[in-house]
C-alpha cells in the first residue's frame, strides 16, 4: 500500500475512533419524525448548546447535527489529512510530476 494512502487511512481511523468516542458519550440520538416535529427545539440545542445528535430513521443512525464550531473542526482535521496525503504522496517513488501530466493533457 503506498506511503499516501496508508497515512490517509491512518487519519481516517483516527478521525472514526473519535466519533465513535463521541456517539458513546452523551449523543443525543433521535429518530428523524421526532426532529422534523421539534426542530426549531433540536436545532437550539445544537445551535446554543453544543449537543451533538444523530438522527435515525428505522433505528438507523442516517446523519448528525453538530454545531458550526464543530463543523469547521471536522473541515479542519480533513484538510490536515489531506495535506499530510499528498505530502507522503508527493514522495513515493514512481510520481509523475505535475508538468509532465499537463504537457501529456495537453494543458502546458
């Protein structure tokens, strides 16, 4: 397995431990009807108050609504993994550099 991708999966079990540590401590789950009749409540409370919920539907975890602050952490972690890929990436054996692929597309 390349250097990239091992490190990009590295990242990515991490990032899966974590929410896996956050949905066994006090998420909140709720099924997708009861949201839809609270939601201006469910949406406060994510919103005011950080809560963190994953909405279900049939007993199955479908999404999640997480505040903003968290969102650009999430956004934060996965352009951190992605920098960290394409830096392993960039020295693996065998690349072809970025101006040989455009002379070959015809973009050069």
């Amino acid at each position: 397995m390349p250097n990239g991708t091992r490190s990009r999966s590295a990242g990515v079990a991490r990032m899966r431990s974590r929410a896996a540590e956050f949905a066994g401590k006090g998420m909140s789950r709720i099924s997708a009807t009861a949201v839809r009749d609270s939601f201006s409540d469910t949406l406060n409370r994510v919103a005011y108050k950080g809560e963190r919920i994953v909405l279900e539907r049939n007993g199955k975890a479908v999404a999640a609504m997480v505040s903003v602050e968290d969102l650009a952490l999430l956004e934060s972690l996965e352009d951190r993994l992605d920098v960290e890929a394409v830096l392993a990436a960039r020295d693996e054996p065998g690349s072809i550099p970025y101006e040989e692929v455009r002379r070959k597309a015809g973009l050069a």
